[in-house]
C-alpha cells in the first residue's frame, strides 16, 4: 500500500525498495543506483494512478494505491488473431460466437453481418485506437476507456479488442460496445461472447 509506504522515513523506504528488487533479481543488485531508487520514490509519489519505471531486469508499475515489481523476461504482449467460432485469449478468457445473445452486459456482443467486414480479428490495442461508443456521439480514445474503467497498464497490454476487416472497433470485451451492437432484443445475426 503506497500511503503506509510513504509515512516512513526516506532512509527506510529506499532500504524497502532496494531489498524488494535484490529479492525480485538477483542480477541486478550490482546495477542499482540511487538515480534508480530515487526513480522510484518519484513513481510511488506520483499523482498519476498508472505509471511505471523500466529498470535493468525489472518494470515497476504504479497500478492506482499499490507499486508491482515485473521481471522483464518477456516483451510485451502483443496479438492479433482472426476470429473464428470459439477463441482463448492470452489473459485466459474466452471469445466464442454462439445462437442466442444471453444479456445485454458489455460480455456480449450483437452484431448484423451486412453492417460489417468479415473475417473479424481479436487483437491487442494499437497508440491511437478509437472506437464509436454505443450511445454517444462521435468517438472515444480506447486508452481513455481503459482509464475510466481503472485497467492497469499491465491488463491493458493484452486486453482483447474486436474488429472488423475495415479496422472498425467493435467491442471492448467486458467493458465497452461499439455502435455496432444492436442488442438482445434487436435484430442480429452475429453473437459474441466473452468468458
């Protein structure tokens, strides 16, 4: 928890902080310096509700109250995936086309076929990426979606997003729908659903 961090001494919280990364990697230990630490006490008292700081061997990322430690042995998620009947995303959920649209909830997704381009793709978010809300006017950034719904940087770095062969932004699973979506009670021929 930040706050508690932040009411101890300096001296104790760069000890913390020093101790945390020896114990995340060993390798980095000799590669430490007080530029580093004093980083990261800049990270833990930031305004900002997400933000990292990208250190030999380790990411540490501000996610909202907390400070996460992440091993950097591996980049950063990236996919892009053509849509078929059923699909499992790297984040362990599941897009599948079904019959019957079961909710309105942002988990399911109606589609009418002749309003869109097939095949459809599963992919992670591109810089700039912006999608036609249903029910608002004109288009929001997926970045300010992401926001506004707290996902940290970490799930925001291979949280699915639907599209069409013509790049339009369908779906957000489980957060936002496009103005493609036409309802439960609406006339669709393409259901999605996201598990």
């Amino acid at each position: 928890d930040i706050k508690e961090f932040l009411k101890e001494d300096v001296v104790i919280q760069k000890k913390v902080l020093y101790i945390i990364l020896s114990m995340k990697n060993e390798e980095i230990v000799n590669k430490i310096t007080n530029k580093h630490i004093d980083s990261l006490l800049e990270l833990a008292s930031s305004k900002r509700a997400n933000a990292y700081v990208m250190l030999p061997f380790v990411t540490v990322r501000k996610v909202y109250d907390k400070i996460v430690f992440d091993s950097k042995d591996k980049d950063d998620i990236e996919y892009n995936y053509e849509l078929g009947n059923k699909i499992k995303i790297v984040n362990g959920k599941t897009i599948e086309m079904v019959d019957v649209a079961p909710d309105n909830s942002n988990n399911t997704l109606t589609l009418l076929r002749e309003e869109i381009s097939f095949p459809l793709y599963v992919r992670t978010r591109k810089e700039g990426d912006r999608i036609k809300v249903k029910g608002m006017d004109g288009t929001k950034k997926v970045k300010d979606i992401f926001i506004d719904e707290k996902i940290s940087l970490k799930e925001r770095e291979s949280w699915p997003i639907v599209v069409d062969s013509s790049g339009n932004i369908l779906w957000i699973p489980g957060l936002k729908k496009s103005c493609f979506d036409k309802g439960k009670n609406g006339k669709y021929n393409v259901v999605l659903i996201y598990y």
